[in-house]
C-alpha cells in the first residue's frame, strides 16, 4: 500500500517507527507542515499517488475536506484516551495537578471518563478543555487566546495540546505546554485502519472479525490504589496490554469510551494466533493480571457493518452473566460462550498476596480480589458460606468448593458455627479469614 503521512514533524519519530514496524510492506512518504492549513495545498494534485493518506488530526483532515475534493482514502489520527494519559502522566511527573490543566482537541466526555475512572473529580470547574470548531481557518488562533486566558485569569499552569501550532505559539510565551503527541501504538493501529479501509474501497473483503472489551470498574476496585496516579498506571497498563495484544492480529484499536475498547482484525489473523474456541489469550491475560470484570464480545462477518452487529449482539449476551467471560458470535444464531482459564496465572500487577494466593489455591485472581474486597468493605474477617456466596452471587455448593481450597492452604481456619435462635438445618459454619 502507498501511503502518505500529513503530519507536524514533532509526530515523525513515532510515525516512522511504526511505518518500519510493517517491515517494508507499505510505500510511505512523509509530508511536513508547520500549520495544518498547510495540508490540503500539501496534497492538492497529489493525492492519486497514494492508496491512502493519514491525517494527524481532525483539524488538517477537516480543513482538507473543506477546501478540496478528497480522490483517495483519508483518515485521522483521533484523539485517543491513551495519548490524554501519557500527557497527563508527563503533568503529573513535574509537580502539577489536574485542576492545573488547560487541555484543547479532545472531548471534554472523553476526558471526564478517563478521570473518573482513575478516581479523580471531574466537574466542570476543575479543569478547562477547548474544543472549537476544527474546520475554522481561526481554530489556532483561538485555541491560544483560551488558554492564555484560563492562565490569566483562572490560574492554569500547564497545558495539554494536540496542536503543533498552538504548542509553539505558546511555548514562545513562557507558557508550560505538554504536546499530546501519538503513541507508537495508537499510530500502527491507524496505519491498519487505513488499510482496512483501503481495502474495503478496492473491493478487497475479507471475514472480518471484532472484539469488543469491556472493564467493569467499581468503586471497590478503586479502593485498591491508594491514589488516583496508580489507578492512572493500572488504567494504561490494560490498554498497553490490549495494543500489544491488537499488534499480534495485526488488528486495529478504537477506544470507545474510558470503559470499553474495540479491536478490529481479519478472521485469518486470529485463527493463525489462536484457536479462540479452547483458549483467548485476551480474556486470560486480562482476567489474571487485573482484578477486574471483563465482558467480550466477539462477532465475525463479511462486511465492518456486520462484523460490528454481531460482537455487539455477543457483548449484550455476556453482560447477562457474572464474573468475566466472553462470547464468540460467528453466524447469526451460532455463537459460543468463553470463559477464562482458571490456571492462568502469571504477572499481575497488583497486590502480590492476591498472586501468590490465586496461584496456591488454582483460583483466577479475580475471585480472591472479590473476596477480599468484601472483607474490606465490612471491615471484619469472620463470616459464613451464605453470606459470601450471596455477595459472590454463586450458589453455595460453589461457594463451599472454593472455601475448601482456601482452607486446605491455610488461608481459611473454621472458628465455629452460627446457631440462630428458631432456626433449622445444618448450622453454618463461621470462618476467618487470613488474606
């Protein structure tokens, strides 16, 4: 595929490494501007001799579209949750906070989300975000007066742009600027994207498959950092793993929201990687190193469209279901459940007494988290099967194999049993805890 990168040369590391990473299978050509005005003059009469062209942002690619006619496939890079956190990490490492931030180019939704989910506050007077209109030859200019002003008169300290013009007008005036710059990863997978879209422009289909990722992040899985920059970490650490993951398919990743992310792939890709039916790396991998739910919806097809149905149609199947597990919807009524492998185990990155108990006992990580995360919230270690299998939701006779097991390795002592006043039945038996 010949192909051409639009771009401010700040973004040119990052964008030639993952053009190398394609070991020559693409013709790339690079096309520097200083103003992303610059970029429609940049390919006016050009454009033929690209398959496609890759945009930095929305501002060069919607500018472009309204000043020529697009004659060859376009694409942008977006404005990706991970390249805010990278930003933010880089804020946070020279001693500023968020309410120091003035941020333009990306969704204040997107933003919100992202802080949320890292448990940090996020009305709209703690931080300020400029979005504009990306097609206003202006958009510079004024993105610039509003961050000045928030410095003025809102004492901001720091700002967070995508902009190359605004990131140089501003670093002239003493202004303290994070340039959001691509990841290496977020730029492989568009350089994929726009293959993909090449492709289907060409006529050249394949069986497309998608997975759609979803993290159910609860209050009581917040509790676990002690701080919103660790949450922070662990956030990206998920998203690290699901581009690294994504490379493998040669596949594409769209985050959604702060919660959910897509990878789009060929069906070949991932029947070479793995047979999906016995195991999914992605679903073990995630499920034993992160005490989170995760719900995956996976759905194949002929066509984007169809492909995205069906692994939405399997997400809602598998969100009717408790813990972590996936499905595999590969027809219109034939799909399969997926559920993670009990015995994978490895590098998780959080507590390492949740590890090394999860590895005694055989359990995913995520079942002693859960437990453990009860005893926390009801600030005491004594409890029966019932109440535990109720908050585990499973059934007791579940519930009691899994207390065996924590009792065989020491990590559960029998202190007694629970006699009620009127009651029948076996008495339940009262067990502490030591985890």
């Amino acid at each position: 595929m010949k192909m051409a990168f639009i771009i401010p040369e700040d973004y040119y590391s990052a964008c030639k490494k993952a053009a190398d990473s394609f070991e020559g299978t693409h013709e790339v050509e690079f096309c520097f501007y200083k103003d992303y005005k610059e970029a429609p003059f940049i390919i006016d009469g050009r454009q033929k001799r690209w398959d496609g062209i890759l945009f930095a942002g929305k501002a060069p690619y919607y500018y472009s579209l309204k000043k020529i006619k697009k004659e060859t496939v376009w694409s942008f890079f977006p404005s990706e949750e991970s390249t805010f956190l990278r930003a933010l990490i880089l804020a946070f490492n020279q001693g500023f906070g968020i309410t120091d931030l003035s941020v333009d180019s990306y969704h204040r939704k997107m933003v919100e989300g992202a802080l949320s989910d890292i448990g940090i506050p996020c009305g709209r007077d703690v931080f300020s975000i400029y979005r504009g209109d990306v097609t206003s030859q202006a958009y510079n200019d004024h993105a610039v007066e509003f961050h000045i002003k928030e410095i003025e008169k809102e004492h901001k300290r720091i700002v967070i742009t995508r902009l190359n013009t605004v990131e140089k007008i501003l670093k002239g005036e003493g202004v303290r600027t994070i340039h959001a710059l691509p990841t290496f990863d977020m730029v492989r997978s568009q350089i994929i994207f726009l293959q993909k879209l090449v492709w289907e422009t060409k006529g050249n289909l394949d069986n497309y498959l998608m997975i759609a990722v979803e993290v159910q992040i609860t209050a009581e899985n917040a509790m676990m950092y002690s701080d919103e920059y660790q949450r922070m970490i662990h956030r990206n650490n998920i998203l690290t793993y699901i581009y690294e993951y994504a490379q493998k398919l040669q596949g594409v990743v769209s985050e959604i929201s702060q919660k959910e992310v897509h990878i789009i792939t060929q069906k070949k890709f991932i029947e070479v990687q793995e047979n999906i039916f016995d195991e999914f790396e992605l679903l073990n991998h995630l499920t034993a190193r992160f005490p989170y739910t995760f719900k995956i919806g996976i759905g194949s097809g002929s066509t984007l469209l169809e492909t995205k149905r069906r692994a939405m149609k399997a997400a809602m199947r598998v969100a009717q279901y408790e813990g972590s597990n996936a499905y595999y919807l590969f027809g219109e009524d034939a799909g399969q459940f997926i559920l993670p492998s009990v015995n994978e185990v490895k590098e998780y990155t959080g507590d390492e007494q949740l590890l090394y108990i999860a590895r005694q006992c055989g359990f995913n990580v995520e079942t002693v988290y859960r437990i453990q995360m009860y005893l926390h919230k009801k600030q005491k270690n004594i409890f029966t099967s019932k109440e535990l299998a109720e908050h585990m939701k499973i059934n007791i006779r579940s519930m009691n194999r899994i207390l065996e097991k924590l009792e065989e390795k020491g990590f559960v002592n029998v202190i007694g049993q629970e006699i009620a006043a009127g009651k029948k039945g076996r008495p339940g038996r009262l067990l502490k805890f030591d985890i």
